[in-house]
C-alpha cells in the first residue's frame, strides 16, 4: 500500500506543475510534450496549426450564420429564439452523454470524462447556469435583431465588462495603457452604433441584447472559476450540467412567453430540412467548445485571441458581401476601432503578466536577505 501511495504523490504533483506551468506561460502543451512537438517536422506542424485554424473558423462562422438563418430568416419566419436556443442545449446534452457512454463502453476511443447527472452537483452549477443562460439567449437575440456585419461590434464591450467587474467583484486594478485599449474599444463601439443609425440599420433592441451579453460573458468567465471545483475542474462536465441546468429553466420561460404556441402553428414543424438545420446548428454550439480548445492546444491562448480577431473582421467582410450591404469609412473604421483595441488589450495584458512573472517576489527577497 506504501509503495502504491508514494508513486500516486510524484505523478499527482507531476499533473499540479503541468498545470501551473500551461497556466503561468501561456502554453498548452508541459515542457516535455513541448520539446517533443518541435520535433517534428516544420511543415507538418504548420499543416497542423493551418488545420486547427481553419477548422476553428469554419465552425464560428458557420455557426454565426446557420443561427442567423435560424432565428431571422425570411423564408423560414420562426419567431421563436428561446426554443432555437433550448434546442441547441438539448443536443448538447445528448452529445455529451453520447460521448460519455462511448468512452466508458470503448475507452480509448474518445477522451471523454464519465457523466452522471448529480442534483448536488447541479444545484451548485446553478448560479453559473443563470448566467450561462442568459449569455447564450442575450447572444442568440442580438443576433436576431442585428445583422451578421454589425454583431461584432454590437457584442464587443466584453472586454470593457472584464476589466469593469474585475475591480468591482475582485479589487483587481487595470494599467493605464489596458484601460486606453478599452476606451478604443468604446469610441469603435459608439461609432459603429452611429454610422448603423446614420444607415438606417439600427436596432437599439439588438444593440441593447448585444451588451448584455457582454456583460453575460464577462460574468460568466468570473463564476466559471469559482464553480469548476464543483464538478473536479472538468469543463465537459461543466459544459453538461450547465446545459441540463439551461433546458430546465427553458420550459417554463417557453410556456411563459407562448413559443411553444407559436411552435405548433408553425407551418414547417413537419419538414425534415427545419429539423436538420436546428440539430446543425445544435452540433455546432457544440463543436466550438472542441475546436477552440483545440486550437488553445495547437497554439496558444495569445494567438487564439488574436486567430478569434482575425476571424471575427474575416466574418464581417463575409457578411457585408454575402447580403450585398454598403457600409461607408466610418462603418469599416469602427470595425477597425474595436478589432485594434481588441488585439492591443491582449497584447499589453500578455506583456503585463509576462512581467509579473519574471518579477521577484517580494517574500522571496525578503527571505533571501536573511539568510544573507
């Protein structure tokens, strides 16, 4: 039994600094598995990291327009966002537990943990599950009420909300340049408003939904932290509690707000084509989650931010073509405003804890001058 629990304790210990090391650096992979990654071949890491990148923004954007389609569709007429988004929790609650079984019956083939729906657990998930709840809804409904071209920008205080909350709930203070980026960001956010008012396009509803999900997102990465002890730091099980949670708040907000009435009269309940592309966009709320750890672990959290700003101007040029929309300087400038102060933010946080951490610590010195 000792000798049982003394190789436990090296391998335990072993997990906690890779870890710490993934957390603090920024990188996905430990020192060993690093090492071993570089030596591959240049190309076929290249190939991998152009793959992972791809598939990541295929699937956001993909997703972005099938939702739209979805939920504003002239020649699908669904008004019914809330069922759209229960829908999609509910297939991913079918997904996880498939993948569950399929691991547990077939270990190896999937990397999956086990799932078993715990009421203590979920109790405890569930003031993280109201606020999942409504990024999700507040997300789908500004998407509803705004176009694909402007819903980046509509959606884009969550990093204004980051640094707001993070002094408000944490007493964490932001530097002056961090707090410039963020003002960058507001003035790219005003400005976008305005010129899609100067256009006639704008919905202050759509626009007002898109801050609160902002506001949803920001609290929603807070809670995250705090709740993940709950369910042994797994975010899958995380992910599944929070989506069982989500579909049984659901109901009554879909009896309560007549959508199941407006469902039953709905002239393509019937057609198998609704169906697919409900089930597709439930598949691809799913498949993001994956492929954005994916590219985390191909990459890095850096470059995953600025691969997710990239992707989101990618997105808007996407729309502006795809629904033949005009957009005038200050429309495009206002992108620009608020991708910059998006990418400035990251790079100067990435500097500011690349600093902390080569920065002695002040009881470290302090010990080293006794010893002295």
């Amino acid at each position: 039994m000792q000798r049982g629990t003394g190789t436990c304790k090296p391998r335990a210990s072993l997990k906690r600094s890779k870890i710490l090391h993934m957390a603090l650096m920024g990188t996905s992979d430990p020192p060993g598995e690093t090492e071993a990654s570089q030596e591959k071949p240049f190309v076929l890491r290249a190939l991998q990291i152009a793959l992972v990148v791809s598939l990541y923004w295929v699937t956001s954007i993909s997703m972005v327009f099938l939702n739209k389609y979805l939920l504003d569709s002239p020649s699908l007429r669904l008004d019914t966002p809330i069922f759209v988004t229960f829908y999609q929790c509910l297939v991913t609650v079918l997904l996880c537990r498939g993948l569950s079984s399929l691991a547990t019956c077939c270990p190896g083939t999937v990397d999956f943990p086990a799932l078993h729906l715990d009421l203590k657990v979920a109790r405890s998930v569930l003031p993280l599950s109201v606020v999942f709840i409504g990024m999700i809804t507040f997300n789908n409904l500004c998407l509803k009420y705004v176009g694909v071209a402007f819903y980046n920008v509509g959606r884009s205080l969550t990093t204004v909300f980051n640094v707001l909350l993070s002094y408000l709930l944490l007493k964490q203070t932001t530097s002056f340049y961090a707090l410039l980026t963020c003002s960058v960001i507001i003035g790219g956010f005003w400005l976008g408003v305005d010129q899609e008012g100067a256009e006639g396009t704008l919905s202050w509803t759509g626009t007002l939904f898109g801050v609160l999900a902002s506001l949803c997102v920001s609290l929603n990465a807070i809670y995250t932290k705090k709740v993940l002890p709950a369910v042994d730091g797994s975010i899958w099980r995380l992910t599944f509690y929070n989506n069982v949670n989500a579909c049984v708040l659901f109901l009554p907000l879909l009896l309560v707000l007549g959508e199941l009435r407006a469902l039953f009269t709905f002239p393509q309940l019937g057609s198998a084509h609704f169906w697919g592309m409900m089930t597709l966009g439930g598949l691809f709320g799913f498949a993001i989650g994956y492929v954005t750890g994916l590219q985390i672990k191909f990459t890095s959290p850096l470059t995953h931010n600025v691969s997710g700003t990239a992707k989101a101007c990618a997105q808007t040029v996407l729309a502006v073509l795809y629904y033949e929309e005009a957009k005038s300087f200050l429309w495009w400038t206002s992108n620009m405003m608020v991708l910059g102060g998006s990418s400035a933010y990251t790079w100067v946080r990435g500097r500011e804890m690349k600093k902390t951490q080569e920065e002695p610590h002040p009881r470290e010195n302090e010990k080293s001058n006794m010893e002295v």
